[in-house]
C-alpha cells in the first residue's frame, strides 16, 4: 500500500511539470562525440587506432539542464554566455529546435565556446577512451557582464525558480552568485544549485545544493571513505552553507539528503546498468527543480526521489543524456 501511494505522489508531480517555468544560470557548452571501433594498436605509440563511424553534438552544461526541464515538459529560459563562433551558433540553434527560450544567451567577441570532446569506442562495449576540452574560462567582458545581470535582475520574478549550473567556466563570478541568490530570495524563489567546489560557499542561502561526494568531501575537507564520512561531511556542509537541503549525489550508491534538525535520508540507485555518468547532475537538479517548482507542499524527499529515478535512466544511456517524461513514467511504475 506505501509504495502504490509512493507511486500515485511521484506520479502525480511529474504530471504538473508542464505548468513549472525556470531559468537556467550557468555555463553553457557544446558534449561533442565521435564514436568508433578499435582497429588495432598504432605503431607510433602504445594507444589504440580508432576507425570513426559516426559523430553527433548534444547541449551540455547549463544547457543539458535546461534540455533536461524541456524533455519533461517543463518551461524553461537559460541564461549564459557562448562565443561567436560555429560552435556558439551550433549551440544556440539547437537550444531553439528543443524550445529552449534564448533571450538570456549572450555572445561574446573573442571568447572560444566551450567544447568537450569525448572519443567512445565499442571493444566489446562502448567506453569513453580519452576526452578533449577546447575552453575559455576567464570572466566575461564588462559589457556582457552587465547585459547578463540586467536580463537576470529583471526577469527573475517571472519564473518558479532558478537553477545555477556551475561548471567552473568563467560565468559564475561571487558578485553574480551573490546578486542572483539576493534577488531570488527576495522574490521568494527557489534556487537550485549544481556547485564547482571552488565557489561553494558563494551559494550560501540557496535552497538547495547539491554536490557530488568528491566536491562535498573537498569543500568539508573531511575524507569520504564511507557512509559514516558522508553524514559528517553532510552535516558539516549544511551548517555551513544555512541551505533548507544539501543532497550529496553518490553515484552509483544513489544520494543522501540533510535537512536541518532532521536525521539524514538516504536514497538508494535505481540504476539497472551504469554506462556513462555524464550529464546525471544535470538531470538531478533539473528533475529536483521542476519537482519543488510545483508548488511549496512537495518535500525535498519526493524530489530527490524523482531525480534519483531519472539520473537512473540517463546513467544508463552512452554519452551526455537526456530523459522523457515517458521514460521516468515507466521506471517509476515498474519499480514501485
């Protein structure tokens, strides 16, 4: 009876994400991948020969947050900045063709668009053998700066809430953080948090963030060596970061979740197969995003619960990935 009940809450969330409108901040970038066989080992060095088969581009960073909100069906507006150049406008292109609104995407003069490459083999299984990053990570100009603030200050208000995606990549300055998390408190809004460690403790006050275990033991620098370190290091993280919750993601142990005066909650995986991690941060806090988004009754449980069963479903997938309405559907009604 619990879990039909379980069932019917989770279901009846993802139901309301079409009425949930948010802004995405963050650094947004281009996952390229080439995929290929093994050939056999070159002669020049002890690496292997690749024989590339195909190649496709997806929308990573920031921007695999916000394909993620519009995979299940939520309204969402990002807000970053790319080069001008062919990827930037690759990039920005396909943001529109996913109905990704781009009114807050900003390109920047001499500035090289963020792009990984990842080179994925199948010898037997596809496995990701070595990844290229083409990156500029200094700050914006002056000029973009303040055209991106003056978008952000003015239309904080006409959204549920907010989703910061720090990649590290230059965006995210203490001042912006700070003027961001100030004008969305005052406006009541929730503000989601995918942290860089380095900037950790600039997002003090959001509602919620959620480092991954390597990041929250560096910031804590309390060592994560099992369970028993990650409730310390849990503790410490949300006494210091004042958050309504911290969710430490644990890849393939799940997550756990720390609320003030409240006993931590584990959430374990549901991840049949774990192919590739990439982009399931992504999917966790656009998942938790739009969860809270519906309205102040949801707890941070049902949402993290929810997230947990779609990270589950892209950590299964090759590449960055993305997940459908349908999909989490499925694995909820199966799994419950």
């Amino acid at each position: 009876m619990i879990r039909v009940k379980e069932r019917k809450k989770l279901e009846s969330l993802l139901k309301n994400f079409p009425r949930v409108k948010l802004l995405v901040v963050g650094d947004v970038m281009m996952d390229r991948s080439i995929f290929g066989k093994v050939s056999r080992i070159s002669p020049e060095a002890p690496v292997p020969v690749i024989i590339a088969e195909r190649e496709d581009f997806k929308l990573g960073g920031a921007a695999n947050v916000a394909h993620n909100i519009r995979s299940l069906e939520g309204t969402v507006s990002l807000c970053g900045i790319v080069g001008d150049d062919e990827n930037g406008q690759k990039i920005y292109q396909r943001m529109i063709e996913e109905g990704i609104q781009t009114e807050g995407i900003f390109f920047e003069k001499e500035r090289q668009t963020t792009v990984k490459t990842r080179i994925i083999a199948h010898h037997p299984h596809y496995q990701q053998l070595v990844r290229v990053d083409r990156e500029t990570t200094a700050h914006p100009k002056i000029s973009t700066y303040r055209n991106l603030s003056k978008f952000l200050m003015e239309r904080i208000e006409d959204f549920d809430g907010v989703a910061i995606s720090d990649y590290g990549k230059g965006l995210l300055t203490r001042s912006l953080i700070q003027a961001i998390i100030q004008r969305a408190k005052k406006s009541k809004k929730l503000i989601m948090v995918d942290p860089k460690v380095k900037n950790i403790f600039f997002y003090k006050g959001a509602t919620v963030i959620t480092p991954n275990t390597n990041e929250a033991s560096e910031a804590s620098r309390i060592p994560a060596t099992d369970q028993s370190s990650v409730e310390k290091i849990g503790k410490n993280l949300l006494k210091r970061l004042k958050c309504s919750a911290l969710v430490i993601t644990q890849g393939e142990k799940g997550m756990t979740i720390f609320e003030p005066h409240q006993k931590s909650y584990p959430v374990s995986t549901v991840a049949k197969e774990v192919y590739d991690v990439t982009g399931a941060g992504d999917t966790v806090i656009g998942t938790m995003a739009l969860a809270l988004g519906t309205g102040p009754g949801v707890s941070i449980k049902d949402a993290a619960s929810l997230a947990n069963y779609a990270a589950g479903i892209v950590v299964g997938k090759v590449g960055t990935a993305i997940v459908s309405k349908e999909e989490l559907l499925k694995v909820i009604k199966e799994s419950l």
